[in-house]
C-alpha cells in the first residue's frame, strides 16, 4: 500500500485520474448531461451559432445543434479510438518486442529494423498517408494509428526484455527447462508490465492528439460524428463570429490529454523513480 | 568515435529502403487503377491496357519498385494524376516555407525552452517555476492545430495585431527567389518592408509550431540544471559565495545542457509533422499544406511523395542528432 499512498501524495497525478475517471463516467453515464439528446444529432436551423447561455452552455453550431451535448457525446467517441488503437497497438508491439528481446538472429533483427524504419517517420505522416491510402473514415483513422503506433512498444518492450533476460531467475528457469513461451508470458511479461502500462497510458492522450488532427484533416472522423477535431475543422468556417464553435472541442481535447498526460508521469515516478519530474 | 559516425550515417540507408519500400507498398494499396483514371471513363480496355504499359504498370512488381526508388533518389516521383504536374516540383518548390517555419520555430523553442528552464531549474519551486511547469504541462497536451486558431482569433481576428494567413500581404511584390527563404531573400533584395512582412506573417504560425517543443525543452533543461545545481561543484561555489545566477551561469547551465541539445534536434521532427495541419490553418504554403490539398484531391502519389520527403528529412535529422549528442557526450558513442 506504500505506493498507492506515494501516488496519492502525487498531486498531478491525482489530478489526471481524476480527470480520466470523469471521462470514463461522463461516456458511460452522460446522458443526463445532455440538454436533449435529438438535438444533438437532429439539425434545427432555427437555433443556430447562437452563443453560450443557460441553455446552450458551449452556445449551437452552424445547424443549430447543441456543442455541450455534442463535446459530451465527443467523449465516448475519443476513448474508444483511444483504447482500440493503443490495445491494437499493444497486441501486435508487446508480442514482438518480447520475441525480439528474448532471442538472438535473424528474427530479432529483422523485427527491431522495421521498428526502426517505422520509428524513423513522424507517426503522424504515416498515419495521414496510410488512412488516406485505406479510403477515409473512422475505421481507417483507427487502423492506421495502430499500424503506427506499435513499434513505440515493441522499442519500449525489447529494452526491458534484454535487461530481464539476463537476470539471475530467468537462467534458473532455462536451466530447469521451463519452456520460451511460458518463461516470456509467465515471468518475464510481468518484469516487463510497468513500463508497457506507463507508455500506454501516455499513449492514450497521444492517440486522442493524433486522432483529433486526423478528424481536423478530413482523414478521421466522418459528419455527423461528434468528433472533436471535426467539430474544431467545421467551426472554422464560422469564425470570428461563432467562436465557441472551435473554443469548446479544443478544450475539450485540451482537459482528456492533460488527465492521460498527468497520470502516466504520476506513473512513471513511481515505476522508476530515477526519472522523477519534480525532483 | 569515427567508427561510430560511420555507423550511424550508414543507418540512414536501411530506413531509405525501408521508407520507400512503405510508399511503395502504400501506393500500390492505394484504391483504383491508376490507368483507368487517366483514360478516363469512355476508354476501352484496349486503351486502358495501352496506359498501363505506358506507366509500366504491366510490369513485375520487384521492377516496378526498383524503377519507383531510382526515380526517387533523383527526386522524380512522378506525376501527380489531380495536378498533371510533377510532384518533385511542387515539392521542391514549397519546401523552403516548411523550413523556414520550422527552423523559427525551432529557435524559439530552443532560445525560450532553455532560457525558461534555466530559470525555473535554478529557483526550483519559485512561485515562477510552479508557474512554468503548469504551462508546460499545458503545452504538451495542446492539440497544435486548435491553438493556431486561437492565436488567430485573439491575435489576428479580435485583436488584429498580425496578420492572418499567407507569408506575405497580397499584392506584395515577392523578393526575387534566391535561398526560398524569404527572411534571407527580403534581405538580400534590401526589401526591408518584405522583410517586416515575412516576419509578421511568420509570428502566429512558427509559435503554435514552438508551444508544445518549448514545454518539452523547458522540462529537460529544468531537470537536468536541478541535478547540477544539486552537484558537489555547485555546493562548492554556493559556498565559496558565488550568487545563485553565477552558479547557474556558466557553471551549471554548461553541464546541463547536453541532453536539452539532443531534444531540441527530435524536435525538428515533431516540428515537421506539427507543420502539417498548423499550415493547413495558416494557408501557409509549405509542404504541410500542399499535403493537406492532396489528401483532399485523393492525390495518393503526391500524399506518398510528402510522407517519402518528410520521412527522409526526419531520418537524416535524426542521425545528426545522434552523432552531435555522441560529439558533446562520448559515453553515449561508446555504449552504441
């Protein structure tokens, strides 16, 4: 419980779980929040770019719908990109890495070179061409992030996994004939989870990053999606008039990624105190 | 240390052909029969067939990337089937506005992250410090695209400090075409009105570009001037007498330095990859820019074009990197 109490004393950290656990509970719970649930979806021209009041907290949009509703709906939309992408990412890095890092030759090699030729484009570039290339959408954006972003693990995993291999138990188990596939999934993956779980989760509020440039670009999210970097691309037409329009989204966007950015430096001091931020 | 050069400028041939292998593979991915589009709709097979020889697409695949990587290495990729113009041009053409924008903000991200985490390092805790980490928190979660427009509407739209959009006010007369740098060329013309444009006009975009760098740089340079400020040499001189600023300046700052270095060399990338939709917001008309209209145009060999160039910048930038931090910093040459 030591460091469950280390962690508390962390006040950022606290800050970002709680900011995390809000949007959790906002996507899973957030219906009450929203004004009225059609007017989100359903255009009314009638109450259009109308600024933010006490019924139109964010103010509407260029169709006259609700932005709180739509930001709230927003939620879901960015933690689910989020989540698939970096468990897509995880799937295909952590194996990888974990194979790469235990053994030696032409597999190992091979796998760590194209980490590196992926690792030496912007991910963002990559991802932008790869979406564009599978046909724009949702499901593109998401399929390209995580094509992108599972050499970040596979780097993070190999690392630790030559630093592990070499440790005293894992040549007892060798030497008592334990079995690669249960050394690597049974006692060296647990090694090797702290420092997955920190990447993932400042890889949550990347993804939310990179996702909401997609959706801004017009590689991502498709109308009448309330996602928030395509909310941010519609707004722009409407400025300087209808500024909540792309204020609202933005800090939206702004407040998810702070909570990720938060937690995962609260966890990594505590993973490895070497790096400690406020030292 | 030579071998050690060597081996990281020969890295950059390995991620060539890996990156061109990537486009290749993207291109060939890519939806629609390159052929079919140029025909047009009203072709026969019999014509359909004639282009596709034409564009020696009828070769075998292993061909037909051996010809797309020797055309790239000569910086032809082709021609694009929206523009009808070559994509090497274009590109060539709107490189410089890229750089320009990156190396500004590249200096204001290395010149302001190192100044601010000095400062912030050396009075560690100051109400300044505190002050400084909660905007570098901020800075690092700002979506780079969001805030450019912010900028624009507090300081362009409401304000209306700086320009909006563009490089220069339309209907200027552009500085002859020297370095594609305007900065340098306004100068070298003895434009000083162009220069003061270029300038304006350069402000909003190259600090939305810095902002999320500029954290990133502050927060190494804060850590590592602590850890010195912290060393026994630093007690020595708190104790000879020295001020705190006499500490920091030359003694510590000196030792805390190398890794802020290397940071500000990875920013470049980010930079770059930042450019992409702050230009998009900007109109500025660089490479980002350019890549946003070919996503829009469906311009799959243009799109690839960008991402083969970026990477290939990106990648080179990178192995300078590595052998300046091996240059300041031979325990790291020697682990490698």
């Amino acid at each position: 419980m030591l460091i469950l109490r280390k962690f508390l004393r962390d006040i950022p950290a606290v800050l970002g779980l709680a900011i995390v656990a809000l949007a959790i509970l906002i996507a899973f719970f957030g219906d009450p929040l929203i004004v009225d649930g059609a007017q989100a979806v359903i255009p009314d021209l009638r109450s259009r770019l109308q600024p933010p009041s006490w019924e139109h907290p964010f103010g509407t949009d260029n169709l006259g719908r609700d932005i709180f509703t739509r930001v709230v709906m927003g939620t879901g939309g960015a933690l689910t990109v989020s989540t698939t992408v970096v468990a897509a990412a995880m799937a295909i890095g952590v194996p990888l890495g974990l194979i790469a890092g235990y053994t030696n030759g032409f597999a190992s090699e091979a796998v760590m070179r194209v980490t590196d030729v992926f690792l030496a484009v912007p991910q963002l570039i990559l991802a932008i061409a790869l979406a564009q290339v599978l046909g724009r959408g949702l499901e593109a954006a998401v399929v390209a992030l995580a094509a992108t972003y599972w050499p970040f693990f596979t780097r993070t995993v190999y690392a630790e996994t030559r630093r592990v291999r070499t440790l005293l138990f894992v040549e007892a188990l060798e030497g008592l004939g334990a079995k690669r596939l249960r050394i690597l999934a049974m006692h060296v993956l647990p090694n090797v989870a702290a420092p997955i779980i920190v990447r993932a989760t400042i890889g949550m509020g990347f993804i939310i990053l990179t996702s909401a440039v997609l959706g801004f670009l017009g590689v991502g999210a498709t109308p009448p999606d309330p996602d928030w970097g395509l909310a941010i691309s519609e707004g722009r037409n409407y400025m300087p008039g209808a500024w909540w329009m792309t204020t609202f989204p933005g800090l939206a966007i702004l407040a998810l990624v702070l909570g990720f950015n938060l937690l995962g430096d609260g966890m990594r001091d505590l993973v490895d105190p070497r790096l400690r931020r406020s030292r | 240390m030579a071998l050690f050069i060597v081996r990281r400028v020969l890295m950059i041939v390995p991620i060539l052909l890996g990156l061109l292998l990537l486009a290749f593979g993207m291109l060939r991915l890519a939806p629609g029969d390159p052929a079919a589009a140029i025909a047009g709709d009203n072709a026969t097979p019999e014509q359909i067939a004639a282009i596709r020889e034409d564009l020696g697409l009828d070769r075998h695949v292993i061909v037909q990337f051996a010809d797309y990587a020797w055309n790239a290495a000569q910086g032809d990729f082709g021609v694009s089937a929206y523009s009808n113009r070559a994509v090497g041009l274009d590109i060539a053409q709107r490189l410089p506005a890229t750089l320009e924008l990156t190396f500004a903000a590249l200096a204001i991200a290395a010149v302001g992250g190192i100044v601010i985490g000095a400062l912030s390092g050396a009075w560690y805790n100051s109400t300044f410090d505190h002050f400084v980490r909660v905007v570098t928190v901020l800075g690092l979660a700002t979506a780079s695209f969001w805030f450019a427009i912010m900028l624009q509407l507090v300081f362009a739209l409401d304000l209306g400090l700086l320009p909006l959009r563009g490089r220069l006010p339309a209907g200027m007369e552009v500085p002859p075409d020297i370095t594609g740098f305007l900065l340098i060329d306004s100068l070298i013309a003895g434009r000083l009105d162009a220069f003061g444009a270029t300038l304006s006009h350069l402000a909003l975009p190259a600090i939305t570009i810095a902002f999320g760098g500029l954290a990133t740089v502050a927060r190494f340079t804060r850590s590592s001037v602590i850890e010195a400020m912290h060393s026994e040499y630093a007690a020595y001189e708190t104790a000879v007498g020295y001020p705190r600023r006499r500490v920091l300046f030359p003694f510590a700052l000196k030792n805390a330095l190398v890794t802020p270095v290397t940071q500000v060399g990875l920013l470049f990338g980010a930079f770059v990859s930042n450019a992409v939709a702050v230009e998009a917001v900007f109109d500025w008309p660089g490479l980002g820019s350019y890549l946003v209209q070919a996503i829009f145009a469906a311009d799959y060999t243009a799109v690839l074009a960008v991402t083969l160039v970026i990477g290939f910048v990106y990648g080179v930038v990178n192995i300078v990197v590595d052998v300046v931090h091996g240059l300041l910093d031979p325990r790291v040459a020697e682990r490698m």
